[in-house]
C-alpha cells in the first residue's frame, strides 16, 4: 500500500518502541514517529505562542510549572487534565503557557496545545 509513496508517508504512534519498530519495518517507506516528537518537530519549524525556535523539550515541565503555582499562589493545579480536556476558562493553561514561555521549553502536552492552536 505504501510501495511508491517516495517515503512521503507519515506513520504516528504514541509509543516510542512502536515509532522505532515501524521505521525498521517500514524500511523508508514512511516516516515514522510519535505524536508527541511530530508536534514538537512542527514547533520547531514554527514556533508558536510565545517560545522561540531553540526552545527546550523537558518532559518534566509541568512539574516545574506546578511548583511554581504552590511558590506564587499557594496551591497547585492539575495542568495535564486541563491540556488533556481542554479546559481553558480556568486559567490553568494560560498560567501554564505563560511560565513554559518564560522558560522557553515545552512538555508533551502543551506542545499538542500549541499545535492545535
């Protein structure tokens, strides 16, 4: 199905093991990767919402961006089911993209956020 694509394909995944399986399996039939990485590739070429083009990848951001809440807020938030559920009236996310922009880094999730944006 794939043979004379040019390897123009793009086979997604969310597990890294299966993105590395399927590139050997496809043997440059398609281009293989998670979802998370093809979001962060895109970001990359065109940065978006207030980071620049070097910005970091740190999967552990949100841990960071939690403490800092408790740090100027005194209480923590639940960030990942606010990305996941897209809950934006909270202020949760804009709390969140704002604190990843000041560190210019991006986690897994906010970058699927970004994206969809």
């Amino acid at each position: 199905m794939l043979r004379g694509k040019n390897g123009d394909a793009l086979a997604l995944t969310f597990i890294n093991n299966l993105a590395n399986d399927l590139k050997n399996d496809l043997d440059g039939l398609a281009k293989s990767q998670t979802f998370h990485g093809y979001c962060i590739k895109l970001l990359h070429r065109a940065p978006f919402g207030g980071i620049n083009a070097d910005f970091l990848i740190f999967p552990k951001l949100p841990k960071i961006i939690k403490s800092d809440k408790q740090i100027l807020f005194g209480r923590k938030s639940n960030f990942d089911e606010a990305f996941q559920c897209l809950i934006e009236e909270d202020g949760r996310i804009d709390f969140y993209i704002d604190r990843a922009n000041f560190y210019n880094a991006v986690g897994f999730n906010d970058s699927v956020y970004r994206m969809l944006q």
